[in-house]
C-alpha cells in the first residue's frame, strides 16, 4: 500500500470514528396513534390494528343479530387466554387490553371482568360490605355472567437472509358459546413486514 | 530548510502512525486479564461482588461482551427480570452490529481487531436463549421459555442455512435442539417437539463426531415416546429398534427432574506473538501488499533463512485458546432414593476451539497484513523523517499490535445433564460434585423441588471450580 494513501487513510477513519460518536440524542413528541416502526417487530401499532379491525369483523357477523333476537339484550363476553407461539415477547395483555377496548367502545357488546379484575372487585364489593353505608353498598350475587368467550393464540413465521427479513404474523381469536360451546365466530388477521439491513455504514 | 520540509512532508504519516498507537496504548491486557476481578469473585460464588468488578472495568451498554456478562451474572443472582433485560440489549446490539462501520473497520486495519464491535461466535448467540429461558423457567413461566425456544431454533435455522455445504464443525446446536424439545413436550406442542428432538439426534451424531460428545441416552427413550404419542407408527418401529433399551413413558404418580450442571469456565484467549521474517528484496518483488501478506502468513509455522538474507522481523499478535479444564468432572444426582449422574450435553469449550481455529487462517492473513502496513508506513516515516522518527514509529505501531482476545468468558466450560424419574411430591436434591477420579470435591443440596406428576421440573446448577 502506497505510504500516503496508508495515511490518508487513517486519518479518514479516525475522523470518522470521531463523527459518530457525536451523535445528539433527541426526543420527539408523537401521537399515540402514529405508526413508528423501528426494528419490524410487533408493537404497539399492531396491537391496536390488529384488534380494531377484528372486532369490527367480529361484531358485524351474525351472531350478534342472534343473540340480540334470542335473548332480547346485548351478550356479555369476556376476553380469556390469548396465547403467544411466536418467537417475539409480546406484551399480550396489552393486545388484550386493545381488544376490551375496541369492544367496549363499539357498544354492542357488554365486556365482563376477567378472572383477576372479578377476584380484585369482590374484594372491594367485601370491603363495602363491612365498612361503606348500607345505601350506597353494593350486593353480592348480581354479577352479569359471560354468554361468550373469546380467546386465540398469534403465531409467526420468519424468513431471514442475510440482511433481510419477512415477518409475518397471524392472530387467530375465537369466540365460543359458553353455554352450548358452539364457535359462533372464527377471524383471522395476517400482517408481513419486510426488514431490510444495510450491511455498511461510514 | 530542506530538513524541515522533510519534517513537514513526514508530519501526516507520522500523526497517522500515532493514531494507529495511541488509541490502543492505555489498554493493553488481554480480555481475561480485564475480566480478571470478576472471575476471581465468580469462583468465590459471590455474584454480587463480580458484578461490581464488571461495571468498574466499564459498564458500557453498546458493549455485547458487557451485557452477555451482566446478564448471566443477573441470572445467578437471580434478577431474573433484568438478566432478560441485559440479555435483550445484547441481543438488539448483536443485531445492530450486522451493519458494519467502514470508519471502524478502517481503524482496524492499521490498529487491532479490537477496534471493531464484538458481535458474538455463533454458539456464543445460541446459549443467549438458552439462559434466557431458564429465566423464564425459574420464574415458573412457561409461555415465555417457549418464546425463547422458538427463537433458538430460529437462529439455528438460520444459521444451518448459511454454513450449508461448508466444512464449519458448529452446523447446529443438539443441545439446545433437545432442551427446546423437552420444553415443547411439556406444552403440549408435540409437533415442534418431534421437528427438535430428531434435529437433535442429527445433530448429537455430529456432535460425537467432531466434538466427541454422544447424544444423551434418554434421548432415545423420547424419540420413541413421541412418535408414540403423534401415532407415527413407522417412526415408533425404527426407533424402538434403533434404542431398544430406552424406556419411553413416566410410571403412573411419576414425575422427572432434569439438572442442567454448568461446569467450571469456559477457555481464555490469550495473546501470543509470532515473528515472521521479511527477506532482503521481497519488499520490492511483491508489489501487493495481499500477496505479500500471504507469502508471510505461511512463513507462521516456520521458515528457514540465512541469517544475511534477513530483513526485518514482523512481529503480530494473534489469539490462542487456553482451557480451563475443571476439577470437577461430573455429579451425582440424588433424590428420595433415585440416584443419577450427569452427562455432557454441551461442550462450550470445545465449540469455542472449533470457533477459533476455523477463523484462524483469515486472523492470521489479517494480522500479517496489517502488520506489513504498519511496518511500511513505519519505513516511510523513516525514510521521511530520519532514524528516530522511524524508532518512533515503530514503537506505536507495535504498541497497537494486539490480538483480539474477547469473548464470553463467563460461560462455563461445559453443560452437563442428568435425568432422574421421581415419585411426585416435595423432594430433597443432593448433589456430589467428582473429581476424574471419582472423589467427591464438593456437596450442594437444593430442597423443596416439586415434583408434579406426568410433569417435568428444572434445576439449574453451577460449579466454578
């Protein structure tokens, strides 16, 4: 190598190496709702994608004019185990959260407690019992229990090559009859993501 | 005035000489010399105290060698949640560092491999999940150790892809292939189990093959016990006449115990200097500096010169592994009257030799190359500057020459298991620790296991001596 450009060469680099370790941290303020994707892998736009858009397929289907017909009021589900078989550590209970959401707010549906959150209101309704006044105490026994559950699980597959990489993820929910354990509802949501990686940087 | 233009002329190489020099003269001990705190406090079992030796010796985040450490020192601490945490940043960094710095790579070439990031040997990334999921595991979370499964087995995947068709000894990983397995087996997901268990069984022969490590003879008991249970009918047949003594299913009111021992420390890499001779007129009869390079790096296992014909003695620094055999060799597992003794299951030590000599010949080519860089800019400066600017030059160039001797030196030496098949309920373990005479070196009890039946439950251990 020319004795030079071995010169020139060094000084580039460690004047590179000096650039870069400059770099200023910097902190923006977005909306919730805005889409960031950093690595490719599920976060919290996804979460609320994904259960916005099932539930509003879930809740346009006919078993909800059915039991609406039959029973002559709104159904009470609850939301039960959503299991995670991917390969990513994904906050569930923040899917499941999103999925509460969603169905609270579109109105059709009344959503009971989960197992936890009952066990933390009876405690409460117990406290009452013993310390609030007998007007504004509230009764045991008046629970709405749940006409349906729903649970699923969310799987992955990754195909990654050198640099590159396809995501794709399923989320299946079901939503079963707990009286009768008829699947009255079956929805699918598929997202694939490409991740692509430079393999230089200066 | 004719001298100070040669000084002025000299100044550039000069400055880059001592850029090659300086950056690297503060820190010139080998990565165990620097770890050397924390191993003493590790073999002491005093984790906190190593932790604290690893974050005075420089707690730096962007450092995968760091986090690998912390975290494996969180998780024998038992802050589980933050030993996934550490070994969740190794992980992103280690994937981060795909992307290679060409300002950092420059810097290497004229300094030491030490300036670029360490990202990891192959089997040092594969036991990241395994320790992961002993985290989950131990916090009794199953979901979540089977996340850390499918990941394992996705980067072997991955990485049985890229070494397909090559001679690399590290194809894939048996023992984390059989781990994963057992673990499936315990959710139920029968499927991913039979995929693990049979690319273990591939894998184990390799692994007897090159490393000399048999597969673990419970092994056949599951292959058969699963193709049972997936009514592979076939399958059962071949396995029960491949492993015709292996008992395939738990009795009624059983459960099983599987002690994964991490023994001892896993090998160091230490700096070694070769010196390579450069004969009088090579210099001008190799007008590129890579075939040059070449011609030296075959001159590492000796040439022979006449003493006139000498030139200049390169000197490079290149790695070498230096084990840590331990004194324990294996353990006796005890538990209400049924006795086990462990097996190897994973030679850490062994893939870490694998790792290095199959790197070696491109170490080698690259050291000589930079040393034959540094060395003809050092004779430029000299030639520019006069005799002591060249002395000057040489002294920070060999003070830069360094060998790159990182790697996850906290890992143990080796991985062995043993299996016990126990009468459900609270159990007492003991465990005798043997030396490669079968005297007892050390003794541990672990009390209150439970023993579910039809289930499996883990135990974890650690020996550093």
């Amino acid at each position: 190598m020319n004795p030079l450009r071995f010169a020139v060469l060094i000084l580039v680099a460690v004047a590179l190496v000096g650039t870069t370790g400059c770099a200023k941290r910097t902190v923006t303020r977005v909306e919730t709702d805005t889409t960031i994707d950093l690595s490719g892998r599920w976060n919290d736009t996804d979460s609320r994608l994904v259960s916005e858009e099932m539930i509003r397929d879930c809740l346009t289907h006919p078993w909800l004019t059915q039991h609406l017909t039959a029973a002559g009021k709104k159904p009470a589900v609850i939301v039960g185990v959503v299991r995670n078989r991917t390969t990513e550590h994904i906050p569930v209970g923040t899917f499941i959260k999103d999925i509460e959401r969603a169905m609270v707010n579109a109105g059709s549906v009344e959503v009971v407690a989960s197992a936890i959150e009952r066990g933390d209101v009876r405690d409460e309704r117990d406290d009452q019992e013993r310390f609030a006044s007998e007007e504004t105490a509230k009764a045991f026994g008046l629970e709405h229990g749940a006409d349906y559950m729903l649970s699923g699980e969310m799987n992955s597959i990754t195909d990654a090559e050198e640099g590159k990489k396809v995501l794709f993820y399923q989320v299946d929910l079901t939503l079963i009859n707990i009286e009768t354990n008829a699947k009255v509802w079956l929805g699918q949501k598929k997202i694939k993501k490409f991740v692509g990686q430079g393999r230089y940087e200066p | 005035m004719r001298a100070r233009s040669r000084l002025a002329r000299g100044v550039v190489p000069a400055l880059a000489v001592l850029a090659a020099g300086v950056g690297l003269l503060a820190g010139c001990a080998t990565h165990g010399q620097q770890r050397a705190a924390m191993q003493q406090a590790l073999v002491g079992r005093d984790y906190a105290a190593a932790l604290a030796a690893l974050d005075r010796q420089g707690a730096d985040p962007q450092d995968v060698l760091y986090l690998l450490d912390r975290g494996l020192l969180l998780h024998y601490l038992e802050r589980y949640d933050e030993s996934n945490e550490a070994f969740e940043a190794a992980e992103i960094r280690i994937q981060d560092l795909y992307t290679k710095s060409l300002s950092k790579q420059a810097v290497a070439l004229v300094t030491s491999d030490v300036a670029i990031p360490y990202d990891g040997a192959p089997f040092e990334r594969a036991l990241i999940p395994y320790y992961r999921l002993l985290n989950y595991l131990l916090q009794g979370n199953l979901e979540d150790a089977l996340v850390e499964c499918r990941k394992a087995n996705l980067f072997l995947a991955t990485l049985a892809t890229k070494v397909e068709g090559e001679a690399t000894a590290y194809q894939d990983d048996a023992f984390l292939q059989y781990l994963t397995a057992l673990l499936y087996e315990d959710a139920g997901e029968w499927n991913d189990a039979w995929v693990s268990l049979r690319r273990a069984e591939t894998a184990y022969a390799r692994y007897a093959e090159v490393f000399g490590v048999p597969p673990p003879l419970t092994l056949g008991g599951d292959l058969r016990r699963l193709a049972r249970e997936l009514g592979y009918r076939d399958d059962h047949e071949i396995y029960r006449a491949r492993y015709p003594d292996a008992g395939e299913a738990l009795p009624p009111g059983h459960g099983e115990l599987i002690v994964l021992f991490e023994n001892g420390l896993a090998p160091v890499k230490e700096e070694i200097d070769l010196t390579l001779p450069i004969l009088k007129g090579e210099r001008d009869r190799y007008r590129e500096a890579d075939a040059f390079a070449r011609v030296l790096a075959g001159r590492a296992v000796g040439h022979t010169y006449e003493p006139a014909e000498l030139d200049y003695l390169l000197r490079v620094a290149i790695p070498e592994l230096r084990r840590r055999p331990p004194l324990v060799r294996s353990a006796e597992v005890e538990a209400g009257g049924v006795v086990g003794r462990t097996v190897v299951v994973e030679d850490v030590a062994a893939l870490s030799a694998a790792a290095l000599a199959e790197t070696m010949p491109r170490i080698l080519l690259k050291t000589v190359l930079r040393g034959l860089t540094k060395y003809l800019g050092s004779r430029w400066v000299e030639k520019e500057t006069g005799e002591i600017g060249g002395l000057l030059a040489n002294l920070l160039t060999a003070a830069s020459e360094r060998a790159d001797t990182r790697g996850w030196i906290s890992l143990p030496d080796h991985i062995q298991m043993a299996r016990l098949v126990l009468p459900a309920g609270e159990q007492t373990v003991n465990l005798r620790f043997l030396d490669g005479d079968g005297y007892e070196v050390a003794v541990a009890r672990v009390d209150s296991v439970e023993i579910r039946p039809g289930r499996r439950a883990y135990l974890a251990w650690r020996e550093w001596e």
